[in-house]
C-alpha cells in the first residue's frame, strides 16, 4: 500500500475515540440533567463539577486529535 | 484551497538573539506572551490602584478573578494552599490572558504550542512533586499506595499509581494545546468554506451563510473554552498541590 493513503487510513481510524467520548459528554450531560430536574436546587452547586467533566472529558477527543495529527504529518 | 488552516500557528523571528551558541531568537509568540503579562498587570495594578472600600466596575473585575481563585486554592487545599496562591493565580491569569488574546483575529495563540504548554506543566510537576518530598520526605511516596487496598494488590496498585503519576505532565499539557489548537484550526476551516462556497456566484453566497453562522456559534464557543481551559489547569494544580500536601488518601 502506498505510504500516503496508508496515513489517511490510520488518521481516520484514530478519530473512532469519538464513539467512546460521545458516549462520556452524553453520560455527564444526561446524568447532570437527570439530578438536575430532580432536585433544582442542588444544580447550581455541582455546576463548576460538570464543566470539569466536561472539560476532561473533552480532552480525550483531542488527544485522539493529536494522534491524527502526528500520523499525518510527523511520521 | 490557497491557505493551509495551519498557518495560523507559524511561528516567524523578529529579532535573532543567539547567546553562546543558544537560538533565543524574538519571535511573534515571544511577542504575544509578553503582551499577555504586560495587559493583565496593567488589569490588575490598574483596577486596584484606588483600591477604593466600594469598588468600581475595573475593581470589581479584578476582585472577581481574585476571589476565584482563592476560593478554587482553598476548597481544594485548603488553609496550607496560601503560599501557592499567587503561582496559582499566575498561571491561571496568563493563560487565560493567552487564551483570550489568542481569539483575537491575525492574533497569535501561544497555548496552541505545546512546548509552551509542556513547560508550563513541567514546572507544576517539579513543583508539585519537591513540595511533597520537601514536606513529608519519604513519606511522599505513601501517594503511590492507597490506603485500604488488600497486600496482594500492590504489586499492582503501586505501578499502575507510579505511571499515573508521571503522565500527569503530559496529560496537563496536551490538554490546553490540543484544545487552543483544534477549536483555532476548526474555525479556520470552517472560515475556508466561507472563502471558496462565495467564490462559486450567488448561489455560493447562500450557502456560505451556514459555515458564516456555525464560526459565529463556534467564537462563542472557544471563548467559553478559552476560560474553562484556564480553569481546569488552575484546579488540577489545585489537585495536585492537594495530593503532595495531605499523601496518604
């Protein structure tokens, strides 16, 4: 196999991370929305906790962003 | 497509400075950091040069940020957090400043560069990792056993802890870059199908509003992303300062 589409092909196979941080964005925020409704007045508190997750769980993405970058164009 | 949406992050010289043998040259990222540090000592110097009992609006703002990060330091370390305080509030400023500077057009990101970043990790790790040895000596090392875990565990606790450990530079710092750098190369692209759905007529021009709308949505975004990114690197030092302080969890 030719070296270039052998590197898009492994670049487009790094971004299946996604599936995994789909499922973790639509647990915090279905989670968060569920104890929410629940009990309104507890949100507020746990809010700056959501954003965390959020937030690291994002990072996964990109970590998985990274690795497509450097099959791209460091290797 | 006549621009790459990685171009933004080039980095060019502006004045060579070679010390025995050592490239320092001035670049535009050297440039924008020291922007970054001059605008948010004018904030702070300048919201609190009055320092009035009722404060004004620039005061409020500079209390605002201050408060913030105190309450974060002394929720998460507690009253022994005090004298890490102002390194704390440093790094939370000025990578909120670089972040938040970065969003400006023709502007450049310095938190989009991993080595910035990297090094900004690394001096937390050392930091972290000489005030915990510095305050409990071998003792530190009670980090890397959980307490409560059965004997026959450990030979697989303790590596697991160990490596754990150690990443935690890398996970710090890719995490602000990778950020700045995805949500930045994003809007580019998405600006680039601006550019070539209006250059096929006005049929094009029609199109073009959806990506116009979505960078609009998407500057929104990474300004949120631009704080919160500040914010969680401040509160996982917070973290981290916990865990060398209090070892035995």
């Amino acid at each position: 196999m030719e070296l270039e589409a052998a590197k898009a092909i492994g670049a487009g196979i790094a971004t299946i991370a996604l599936a995994g941080v789909g499922i973790g964005l639509g647990n915090i925020f279905g989670s968060f929305l569920n104890g929410a409704l629940r009990n309104p007045s507890a949100a507020p508190k746990v809010f700056g906790n959501l954003l965390l997750g959020f937030a690291l769980t994002e990072a996964v993405a990109l970590f998985a962003l990274v690795i497509a970058f450097i099959i791209l164009f460091v290797l | 497509m006549a621009h790459s949406p990685l171009e933004q992050f080039e980095i060019n010289p502006i004045a060579p400075i070679n010390i025995g043998g050592v490239d320092a040259t001035f670049t535009n990222s050297s440039l924008m950091m020291v922007i970054v540090v001059a605008l948010v000592t004018l904030f702070l110097t300048g919201g609190m040069r009055k320092s009035a009992m009722v404060p004004g609006r620039w005061q409020t703002m500079v209390e605002l940020a201050y408060e913030f990060v105190a309450g974060m330091v002394k929720e998460n370390v507690g009253n022994e957090g005090k004298p890490y305080f102002p390194f704390i509030f440093t790094l939370f400023m000025f990578i909120l400043g670089a972040n938040l500077l970065g969003m400006i057009p023709y502007s450049f990101t310095v938190t989009s560069h991993i080595i910035v970043t990297f090094a900004l990790a690394a001096v937390v790790f050392l930091g972290v990792t000489f005030i915990g040895f510095i305050k409990h000596g071998l003792g530190f090392l009670k980090l890397f056993v959980p307490g409560g875990a059965p004997l026959w565990l450990l030979p697989l606790i303790v590596p697991i802890e160990v490596l754990s450990y150690l990443t935690r530079p890398i996970s710090l710092s890719v995490r602000l870059f990778a950020n700045m750098l995805a949500g930045h190369l994003m809007m580019k692209v998405f600006a680039g199908f601006i550019v070539s759905l209006g250059s096929i007529g006005i049929a094009g021009y029609f199109g073009a509003v959806l990506p116009f709308a979505f960078n609009i949505f998407m500057t929104g975004l990474e300004i949120l992303v631009a704080f919160l990114q500040a914010y969680v690197f401040a509160i996982l030092t917070c973290i981290y300062l916990n865990d060398a302080m209090h070892p035995s969890h």
